[in-house]
DNA sequence: CTCCGGTGCTACGATAATCGAAGCATACTG
DNA sequence: CAGTATGCTTCGATTATCGTAGCACCGGAG
C-alpha cells in the first residue's frame, strides 16, 4: 500500500481530518492542528497537492473529490476509535 | 481523534497491515516491513501492545480482537487506495 | 503615497525520531 | 560443545520535525 507510506506521516492523517468541514487557510489549518510548524506544514500540503487529495481554491485549502472519497472511509474509523478509547481506560 | 496520533507515526499502519494474516515473529515481522529498525520496532510493538491492538503469543505477533476489528476497516481503504493509485499515474 | 493587518510560505538553529549495524542473552538442536 | 534461532538493546549517524523569526505580497484605511 502505498497510500500507507503517505498517511504514515507525522501530521498528514491530521491535516485531512481537519479538513473534513469548510476550507482552511494555511494559518486556520496551523492553528487547527495545534501549532504545528509551517515547514511540515507545507511540505505536507505538497504531499497531499501532488497526490491530488487537497487542492488550494479561493477560499483556502480544501479536500479534492479523492480526499472526500478518503476521508469518508474516516468515518468508520472515527466511530470505531470512539470504542476502542472508551474500551481502552474505561 | 487519539487514533490519529497513535497511527501517524512511521511504520505504524504497516506494521497492522502486515500482521493482517498469520502471526510473526519479531525478526520476520521486521524482514516483511523490508529492513525496518529493530529499536523502532520494538517501540511500535509496545506502543500497540498497550493499546490493545496486537498481543505476542505462541506463534509470534498477532493482531488482536481489536486490532483485527480496526485492520477490517482497513480493507475498503485498500480497495480504494489501488483505484486512486492507478488514477494518480495511471 | 504610507501604514497596517492579513495572506502563503521560507530560513535556520535546536530538538526529537529514525536508521543501521552490531551485539547481548536466552533457548533449542544436533 | 557448536550452530541457529529467538526477542531485544545499545549507540553513533542520519533524517524529520519543531519553533521562532522573517520575507514577499496583497487589499484597505488613512
């Protein structure tokens, strides 16, 4: 999977995520992930462009069609991970 | 999400994608993950043990319940990742 | 025009993560 | 005993990430 070597990234798992509502600017999406740095940032957002999950548009960064189609297999994901935390110090 | 962070470290998801069939053993799971450290390894297979998400047996590592719950969900994202691979450069 | 606040992004030294190879301790086999 | 396999540790070198500061640009206000 070479998506894996992708996702299995500090940050890019993160950035996705956070993504999922309206679109960022490269500030807002900074400020989104907690203060992480601007380089990462930025070398992520190239990562993600050139692997056509985000595109930059007017009103900021924003999933592409692919991104979309990825994050909504998050869903399942985020519902089971809700369990599992619970399951885990519960 | 605290999935996230657990998941985005290297070699993380792959080292769930790997024990996705038979169990292995330490040195077999760090030839199929093609010559990772054996200090990470060891790092990530504690990080997943406290998790919950593999447990060491008999046979070597294994995922565990959980873990083959969360590597299930793994399946429609690879189903998806080969189809965006072959859009990507396709 | 200048100034101000916003943008995307870069530079760079400091810190943390990962690598790679070697080796240790143990157990089993012959 | 030697040989082979195991899980795992150590340590110096390399790479990734951090954190702060700052650059270049743009639009609006004065």
């Amino acid at each position: 999977m070479a998506l894996l070597d992708l996702l299995g990234r500090r940050w890019t798992m993160r950035v996705l995520w956070e993504l999922r509502g309206e679109p960022l600017s490269f500030r807002g999406l900074q400020a989104a992930c907690s203060g992480m740095s601007p380089s990462v940032l930025n070398q992520r957002l190239a990562e993600l462009r050139e692997a056509r999950l985000v595109e930059a548009g007017e009103a900021g960064y924003a999933l592409s069609a692919h991104g979309r189609e990825l994050l909504s297999l998050f869903g399942p994901l985020n519902r089971w991970a809700e369990d599992w935390a619970r399951s885990l110090h519960g």
